[in-house]
C-alpha cells in the first residue's frame, strides 16, 4: 500500500485529499484513516482538513491491519508584521556624533533621500515564523514573542517569499538606508545616538540575552527594538562609503557580506547606535544574536 503523498502542508482552513493505492487490484480495498492530532488537521475517507497551527500525521491503515502508510501534514499561518508608515525624506546617514566607530566603517557621512515605506513595528518573531515555516530554529526558545534567531540568509529569503506567495503582497528586507532612517525616527529624528534615546538602557536590551520584543521604549516613529535584543539583516551587500548625495540606494552589489545593523544582546552600548554597521560574512550559518526584520514598500 502507498500513498500518494509522504508529507503535504496546509494553510489554515484548507483541504486536501489523499489517495491510498493497494496491490494487489483484488485485495480488500476497506481502510481506516487516522490523525495523530486531529486538533492540528482532521480526515475522514481521505479528505485532511486543517484545524490550527502544528503538526500531525495522517495514517492509512488496512482493515485488517497488516499494512499501513503515513502522511505528515503541517499547517501553517501566515501572521502579517504590524506596519509604521516612513514618510519620504532626505537625512544625513552615517556617524554624526562623537563615538564613531575606530575602523570608520560609518564615514563618510552623506545625505540620502528616500521614497515613503513601511516597516514592522518588531523585528519577526518566534510566534511568526512558527506560524508560517512549521519550526523553530531559534536557541533562546522561553517565549514566543522573542525575536526569531538563528535563521540563515536562506531560511529568511523563504520566509519571505512564501509570506508574499500567501498574502499576495511585496514584502522584503529593508535595505541599509531605509533601515538607519526608520532608526533615526525618519522625519522625526531627534538625533538621538540609539534608536529612540540617548540612554541605552531606555532603548536597548545588551549585555544579557534575548528578551521579547516591545518591551523597551519605542523611537519616535513607534518602532521598537532597532537598538539592541538582535542585529538586524539589511538587504545590501556592505561596502564603504562615499559622500555622494543618493537617492533610494540599493548599496553594493556585492561585498564582504550582508549588512546588520542594530547590536545585539551581547554587544557594548558602541553597537546599539543608529550608525553602526557590521556585515555577516556567514550567510549559510545562523546566529543567536541575529534576526531580521521586514519593510513594504
């Protein structure tokens, strides 16, 4: 006996029906369907249902037991991120105060300009990513509010493509400039040196773990968490700087690795500043300090 499917994915509230073939044509073709948790996905003759979030396994078995097949079936949700409009602007994007960096990663400063866009109040969490890729990869697990961690450039790029096959919509990285003007509170800035305050602590979870998001004080656009908790995937190859004026830049097109941005729990206050840069080299590896958040144009 077979089945035409070993595993399958749902979305909630979808249906799907599966096919038992027996041999020989004139065996007894009577069968009993089964789901490990019909609180996950139910059946009846075939017919898989999903219930909510998780996993389960869907078992064929003869009626008089002798031979049996199986399915997983894993149901998924896709959670959209909650959105802050940026309004279009033009702003100085770099170190503009005393604690640059040594290496002068962050110089050149220079003006950029960018179009209007949206970006998630949070960075994505563990409940979100859950809900969509059926796992978990994080290492800090306690909660599931705490940001996703451990996530590959790879395990983010289909996150987000299967996000924008279920919701229809453009969602994506943001790119570098996008990122420290959303930071900085767009055209709200108050030229703070972390995003939201010139305290650290008001802002930023460093020097300790992960912690879930929104629990310190937003910047001044609402955004929360862009300072500390976990560096944050940009879309850009790093380069260095130039004093150009741009407009809507993409960054480099290729470089020593992608930009994060943000500081993590484990960094000094030097790495929570709106300008700080960092690149990860190590795209096929996740990281405990490193997630990622989302823009929509």
């Amino acid at each position: 006996m077979s089945l035409n499917k070993s595993e399958t994915e749902l979305l909630i509230g979808e249906s799907e029906t599966l096919y038992a073939t027996i041999i020989p044509k004139n065996a007894n073709k009577s069968v009993n369907w089964e789901s490990s948790n019909p609180n996950v996905a139910s059946v009846n003759n075939g017919k898989v249902t999903a219930v909510t979030i998780g996993k389960t396994t869907i078992t064929v078995t003869t009626k008089n037991g002798n031979h049996s097949v199986s399915c997983i079936v894993t149901v998924i949700q896709a959670i959209e991120p909650e959105m802050v409009k940026v309004e279009s602007g033009t702003f100085l994007m770099g170190c503009t105060d005393d604690d640059c960096s040594i290496d002068g990663r962050e110089e050149p400063t220079h003006y950029v300009t960018l179009n209007s866009f949206n970006i998630a109040k949070y960075p994505v969490t563990q409940k979100e990513w859950i809900a969509l890729m059926g796992e978990n990869p994080s290492y800090n697990k306690t909660n599931d509010s705490l940001p996703v961690e451990m996530v590959t450039w790879s395990d983010i790029q289909q996150y987000i493509k299967k996000l924008n096959m279920i919701t229809g919509k453009g969602y994506r990285l943001p790119t570098e400039a996008e990122w420290e003007y959303a930071a900085r509170g767009g055209k709200s800035n108050n030229n703070y040196s972390f995003s939201g305050s010139n305290d650290v602590n008001e802002v930023a979870w460093i020097n300790g773990h992960t912690y879930p998001v929104g629990l310190k004080k937003p910047n001044e656009l609402g955004i929360y968490d862009m300072s500390g908790n976990v560096f944050e995937y940009c879309s850009d190859w790093y380069g260095l700087y130039s004093e150009e004026h741009l407009t809507n830049p993409q960054g480099s097109t290729e470089g020593f690795g992608k930009v994060i941005r943000g500081g993590n729990f484990g960094n000094t206050a030097l790495y929570a500043r709106v300008s700080y840069r960092m690149f990860n080299s190590y795209l096929n590896y996740g990281s405990s300090n490193t997630g990622f958040r989302l823009v929509l144009p």
